[in-house]
C-alpha cells in the first residue's frame, strides 16, 4: 500500500509536467518580407500551444499582440510545423517578439526581430541591400548514409552565413538530401528536413535574415529524378510546409514556383523537377523536352513582362537548380535542355527585357558566367553557388574551367556561399558578387553594372 501511494503520489505531481514537456526542434525562421507583412516559421514537438508575442521595436508591452498556434497534429517524423503571418503591420518597421510553448517563454538562438518592407517606390531611391546564394546542403546522419566518410563535409558555412549582414537568402535546391531509406515512405521523406533543420549550427542563419527557396533533385525525389517520382506530391506538401515562400504554383499548375520582390530587384524561383523530362532524352528527337513544363515557362515569361511593365525593378534574378548557361552537358544542365534556354533567351531580346541574372546551383562548385545575347551587346550573368556542406571536387582543373561563358578566376571547387550586394544610385547601381569559402576566406569578388545587362545600342 505505501508504494502504491508512492507511486500515485509521484504521478500526480510529475506525469501533468511531463505531459507538456515540449520542445523547439528548429528555427524560429524567417520566411516572406512584404510592406505590412511577414512569415515566421517553427517546428517543435509535444507542444499544446506555441504563442507569438510582436510589438513595435521602443513601443510600451501593452502595445503587443499575439498570434496562436493549437493542437497542431504531429506530421508523419512526429513533428509539428507552425506558420505565422504577422500583419497590417507598420511599413519599413521593426517589431520584437517573443515565441512561447504552454506558456513558457523561449530561449531563442538568433536576435528575435524581423522588419517589414519600406515603402520606396515613387518616393526615393531604392534601397541598397545584399541577399546571399546557395545550395546543396548535405548534412550527414550515418545511420542512413552510404558506407565510408560522410557526404556531408562542414557545418561552418552555416555559422558564416549567418554571420554575415545580408537581408536574406536564396536557397537553390538540394536544401536536404533524400537517401535510399527516405524516398521510399511517408515517414522517411517528412524525417530528412526535420533532422536537417536541426542542427545547431543552422539556427542563427533561420532566425536572422530571410530565407525563400526552390528545389533541386535531392529533396524533390531521388537523384536526378523526373516527373514520373511516385511521391512528388508528398514532396510538394513537405517543401510548403518547411519553406516560406509566399505562394507556390499556380491552382492549374502545382508546383513550388513562386515570385517576390525586394527594393529594385524582382526574383522568380523556377521549379526544375515537378514536369521535368529525363535528361537522357534526345532533345533533337525531342524538341519538346523540358525542365519547367509549358505552362510554367510562359507564366515566367509573364512575369518578366509584369515586372518590365512596373518600371521598378533594374534586376532580375531567376533561380533555378540546374546550370542555365554552362555548355558542357555534364551532369543536367539547361545545356541538355537548349530548346526551352535558347526560347527564353530569345524572348528577353526580343521583349528588351534587361537587367537578366541566372542564380543557380547543383554542381558541387561555384563560378560566374557571363554570356552575350542579342546584336546589341547585352549580357547576362550567372551565379552557380554550390555546395554548401556537401562534397567537392577540382572543377577549375576540368574541362569546366575551359567553359567559353565562364569568367577566369570565378571557379570555387570547396564549400562556400556567394553574397550579392545590390548597391549605387541611377547609373551606378552595380551588383557586388562575393563568394566565401569554409573557412571565411574570399575566393572571388566581382562587380557588374547594371547598365551591362542591358542592349548598348539598337542592332
């Protein structure tokens, strides 16, 4: 009887506690920024309510308003994943916050702030301001990995990235990497970002600036998958849940396509994976064959139009996975693919659309290329920044290096992050294009006008 007591005693007091012992398993992170808006992202586990106070930075507490999340049902890895959209906030404004679980306060690995846009436009010059480029980042889990040493290299580049003054990131895809016992079930696929996201060294980079993405093969499906991958729905449904994106595809046209805008620059965020034809298809016998499906090439053509039309935007970037302007067909760029590139090149000179920069990844090195379009003398770049943990190799003692498009000097074989700073007045506006390598070192600096990416004459 005593230790019946005992025990009943010790569960009435301990078991309610245990209970609601939840937990943050990643982020905060930062997603979407608008004018009176933005997105926060969280996942955490065993958690009842997560609350998020917000107050207007030297504003009093009474001031605050909140923003609840309840009774989030676990995904299928036993994680729940929580959006919050703050809005009708102050424009060019920052706000404090505080995330709770059941009440309690959290310790938060990154200053807990975020800003809205300001309104520029009509007003003032645009603001300058730097985002930063990446991608493939495998982090390595030896219970799923193959035998040998871990694919995944560093976790440093993290930790620089977040270190760094940027605004935000642009992730270009391969942001986790399915293995064999992942793409395969439900569970494993929802497993990999949540273990992913996880690592410590991540969480300072999620919290401080914000982050938008595309896919590439590895957390789309298996490795150089096509449209025909069995789960490619399942994969959209973790992409929206682990991104903050502010939309993705369109109702007709899934997929995790999307579109924003920050000071000058426009940025559409091609999905490479979801209609993609195999890249061993003969594209002569085929000259249909695609990355980006019909429908998604025409709405970007569209949306370059739309942002022409606005007369704000003296950049545009277009990220995609794949390499877009490197012509040895090696592994799968848009060189295997030159139908669907040389229509979108063709439509820029045609439409005098200007200002065209290709941020891309997936070929585990980085490099600027620069290729000439048109009769008028007008160039576009590309940025290529990979990998940023995964493995490496030599590329510059390839015959990539020999690349007619690449720029001397620009060709990084080791881990690293490219920062793009956007910064100048009028005729001086230029991109400043700097890529950091594992170890905080600077293996490249470049500058392009933006009076470069556009016709110098008419033909």
């Amino acid at each position: 009887m005593i230790r019946m007591r005992s025990l009943s005693l010790f569960a009435a007091i301990f078991l309610p506690v245990l209970a609601w012992a939840g937990e943050i398993v990643s982020g905060p992170m930062l997603g979407y920024r608008a004018h009176r808006e933005v997105f926060l992202w969280l996942e955490t586990k065993d958690v009842k309510d997560v609350t998020l106070t917000y107050w207007l930075k030297g504003e009093p507490p009474s001031t605050a308003q909140t923003l609840s999340s309840r009774d989030v049902a676990p995904h299928p890895a036993g994680g729940q994943i929580h959006h919050f959209r703050p809005g009708l906030l102050k424009m060019g404004g920052t706000y404090d916050y505080t995330i709770s679980l059941d009440g309690v306060e959290q310790s938060l690995a990154a200053p807990a702030e975020f800003s809205t846009q300001d309104l520029w436009e009509w007003r003032k010059a645009p603001p300058d301001f730097s985002f930063l480029v990446g991608s493939c980042a495998y982090i390595n889990d030896p219970a799923y990995d193959r035998p040998g040493d871990g694919y995944g290299k560093t976790t440093r580049t993290f930790e620089l990235m977040g270190e760094t003054d940027a605004d935000f990131m642009v992730w270009t895809g391969d942001n986790w990497y399915w293995r064999e016992p992942d793409y395969d079930s439900l569970s494993g696929l929802w497993y990999r970002p949540q273990h992913d996201r996880a690592i410590p060294e991540m969480q300072k980079l999620l919290g401080t600036m914000h982050h938008y993405a595309t896919w590439d093969d590895h957390d789309y499906g298996p490795n150089d998958s096509n449209w025909s991958f069995e789960y490619k729905d399942t994969a959209l449904e973790i992409f929206k849940a682990y991104w903050g994106n502010h939309s993705y595809g369109e109702r007709h046209n899934p997929g995790v396509y999307s579109k924003f805008y920050w000071g000058d620059a426009a940025f559409f965020l091609m999905d490479n994976h979801y209609y993609r034809d195999a890249a061993e298809l003969d594209q002569d016998k085929h000259p249909t064959k695609t990355q980006w499906g019909r429908p998604q090439l025409e709405w970007l053509k569209q949306s370059l139009l739309a942002a022409k039309q606005l007369k704000h935007f003296r950049f545009l970037f277009i990220a995609s996975g794949n390499q877009m302007l490197q012509t040895d067909p090696t592994g799968e760029p848009h060189e295997l693919y030159r139908h669907e590139r040389e229509e979108l090149l063709g439509f820029i000179v045609e439409n005098e659309i200007t200002g065209v920069v290709f941020l891309t990844g997936d070929i585990h090195f980085s490099a600027l290329y620069r290729r000439p379009i048109g009769d008028a003398g007008q160039l576009v770049y590309e940025v290529t920044s990979s990998p940023l943990s995964s493995g490496s190799w030599d590329a510059a003692k390839s015959k990539k290096a020999d690349d007619p498009y690449v720029v001397p000097g620009t060709i990084v074989g080791t881990q690293n992050f490219v920062q793009i700073g956007l910064s100048g007045k009028g005729a001086t506006r230029a991109l400043t294009i700097t890529c950091i390598d594992k170890d905080g070192a600077t293996r490249f600096t470049e500058t392009v006008l933006a009076k470069d990416l556009a016709p110098k004459s008419k033909p």
